[in-house]
C-alpha cells in the first residue's frame, strides 16, 4: 500500500459536491501533483488528508493507517504548507519555526537546531531575527515551507505554494520542493501552473469538478489525446475572425484566438487542416505564417475537461 490510499472521497458543502467520489495511490518518494482550476477540489482534498475538515464518506490511509482509526498516530510525520500563509506577524523567523515545531514535540536543543536547519533550508537565516511582518510575500511563503519541515516530516502536503510570488521565489521554492524529496519525503503538490507539475512533478492527478479525471506522468498524459494535432495560424493585425465560424467547420475541436494567432485543434487522421485552409481562402484572409504544434499537458487538460487551466 501507498504512503497515501483514498478510497471513494466524498465532501459536499450544502449543495456543492466538492470532492467526488475521489480515488487515489501514492507511492512513498512521488512528488504527487494536483493539477486544476481554482474550484476544482484540490483544497478540499488536502484539508481531508491534513484532517483539517472530515469526509462525507469513503475511505483514507495514510502510512498503511486508516485515518477514522488512528490518525493521531500518523499526524507527526506529515507537514503542511497551507494556501494561505499561516505565520505570526509579531513574531520573528526563528520565533516561528519554532513555535511550530514544538507543536510536533520537538524540544530544547533539537528544537533548536532543526530551527536553524528550515530557516537555512529556506535560505532565510540572515533574517531568522526578522519580524515576519517586514518580510516579502515570497519570504513570508519560503518560511511557510520552513515551519513545515522542521520535524522532518515523511509526507508534505503544499496547497498551492506559490500563489502571488515573484518568479525568483516561485523557482527557490520549486526547486526546495524536489531537494525534500531527494532527502526522503513524498510531496502532495497542488496547483493550477501547468509549468509547475510539468517541472517538479513525478505523477499527475488532473482534477475538475472535485473529480480526478486523468492520472498519470506528463508523458502518460500527452498520450490521452496522440490522436489530435494542433495548427498555429498567423494573421494579419487587426483581422476580424470568428470562432464560432471556425469551430462549424468538420473536424474541428478547439479554436483559441489570441491577438494574431489562431490556434485550431483537429484529428490527426482527418481533412481539417485543408477545410481550415479554404476557410481563409474564400474570406481572402493572408495567411503570414501557419506551423504544426506538438501535443502538450495543456492540450491534455483542455481535451479531457473542455477549458484552459486558468479559465
């Protein structure tokens, strides 16, 4: 069995079915990524497996324990580095990890030294004697990962870690990510950056609608949709097109229109691309430039749930 096993997880909130019948197997060293838009359940997924909210129904192991049965004995061995960063202003760097690694029973000298450890890990020590309020909302994030893992924790749960960070904090804490894997521990990594779980990931849920819909490395997923390929058109700036009109055409199964560029998602084994051809022909639209695009992650997430990530 898995370091995670979910079984048939069910949440609702009144009438809203935030989790659905959710199944999933993680293997003890995966970086796990939970890929979907905001809304998609991966929230609520975490804070079932932190305890932090209960099911509705369905079962749960973590470290081969089942959760309804003995969670507390399996609580010290995860870590958790929530959606909203949970910190004490008031407080300095070092007053923080502290404090919350005490909360996993670490004392006096080890607790120092396993202080100091994160905040190096983090790359935060020069400023361990900092109040959190002055710190950078990426600093703030980065010390969020070091009250975390203080403990040393086998499993760490991230909820979107890198939400409203500049790029340079955003690659330190990606990069943190894969280092506490190579240390030891399985990380459940949620977000809606397609280039995070193409980057760190080594396996892939993509959620939609509180419902894990696909599963599988990048590669895996790419090879959902083999059967299509994508035509990148280039027009001239300012031509009106339609893509309703685009989309009537036979074989058609995406359009996305940004500026200049057409993008237009067919079978591989159909005539779309001359009927896409003909269409500008006979609208006598100049074509500049028009280009084949391989299969991508975000192709795969728009064929299996009929949006872009981010819509």
């Amino acid at each position: 069995m898995g370091i995670v096993k979910a079984k048939n997880l069910v949440k609702r909130y009144g009438e809203i079915l935030a989790v659905n019948h959710v199944d999933l197997d993680i293997d003890e060293g995966e970086i796990y990524g939970l890929l979907g838009p905001n809304g998609a359940g991966k929230t609520t997924i975490t804070n079932i497996l932190c305890d932090l909210v209960g099911k509705d129904s369905g079962e749960l192991w973590i470290m081969n324990k089942k959760v309804d049965q003995s969670f507390a004995q399996v609580k010290s061995q995860i870590g958790v580095v929530p959606q909203n960063v949970a910190l004490y202003e008031d407080l300095t760097a070092q007053e923080n990890v502290m404090f919350f690694a005490s909360l996993y029973g670490l004392k006096r000298q080890v607790l120092r030294s396993r202080t100091m450890e994160a905040l190096e890990f983090v790359s935060l020590v020069e400023v361990k004697n900092r109040m959190v309020k002055t710190f950078s909302g990426g600093m703030k994030r980065r010390l969020n990962i070091a009250c975390a893992i203080a403990h040393r924790p086998q499993l760490i749960i991230m909820d979107e870690p890198t939400v409203g960070i500049d790029p340079q904090s955003r690659s330190h804490i990606l990069n943190s990510v894969k280092k506490l894997n190579k240390l030891g521990s399985t990380v459940i990594y949620t977000t809606h950056y397609m280039e995070e779980v193409e980057q760190i990931c080594t396996r892939i849920g993509i959620l939609d609608h509180g419902k894990v819909i696909a599963e599988g490395t990048s590669s895996e997923l790419q090879s959902i949709v083999t059967d299509r390929k994508i035509i990148i058109i280039k027009t001239g700036i300012g031509i009106g097109i339609d893509s309703q009109d685009l989309k009537s055409i036979k074989g058609v199964i995406t359009v996305t229109i940004q500026d200049n560029n057409i993008r237009i998602e067919c079978p591989k084994e159909s005539d779309c691309i001359s009927r896409v051809l003909n269409y500008f022909v006979q609208r006598n639209i100049i074509i500049h430039d028009i280009k084949m695009e391989g299969v991508s992650l975000e192709t795969a997430f728009l064929s299996l749930t009929g949006r872009r990530l981010r819509d």
